[in-house]
C-alpha cells in the first residue's frame, strides 16, 4: 500500500487514473493530455504499474494501459479502514 500511497502523492499520476477509469488507453493517448515529454509522461506511468495501479498489455506497436480495479478497490478500503474510528458505537474521532 505504501507505493499506492506515494503513486497518489502525485496530481499528474491521480490525472492519468482519473483517465483510466473512463477506459484503457495507450500511452500515446495518456501523453497527448498533458504537456510534458514523453519520457516524463512514461516515468509516471512506470510508477503506477510500479504500485500496481495500473496493468499492460501490447496491442500491435502499442502499449495500452487499463486501470487495476482490484488493488485500486483495496486499496479504497484500505484508505476507509483507516478513517473508521468508532463507527460501531457511533462515536466520533475528536483530535482535541
């Protein structure tokens, strides 16, 4: 979950899932909506397939990435685990 946590950390990498939850889409697509190069565009990529956030596959010269709906949901329920304080006895987390 750390490397979800530090992918995340990023906008443009939250931008590129937020593209990939419309559908799958190949590299060349991801890079043609932002304006950076190629291999930067291509460094945030490594780093969600990296954190298991994303998934490959080869589709004639190109590479099509599709969000990995399994870790993402883990990782939510993780995040919701993790901010559930007392939700059975209907208490209230008070940081004072």
């Amino acid at each position: 979950m750390d490397k979800a946590f530090q992918a995340l950390a990023d906008p443009t990498r939250r931008k590129i899932l937020q593209m990939l939850n419309e559908g799958d889409k190949s590299a060349g697509e991801i890079a043609a909506a932002f304006n950076m190069t190629a291999p930067s565009v291509s460094h945030h990529l490594s780093v969600l397939k990296n954190a298991d956030l994303v998934t490959t596959r080869r589709s004639g010269q190109s590479i099509i990435y599709a969000l990995n709906t399994t870790v993402v949901q883990e990782f939510l329920q993780t995040l919701l685990e993790l901010f559930r304080v007392g939700e059975d006895e209907g208490d209230v987390y008070d940081a004072h």
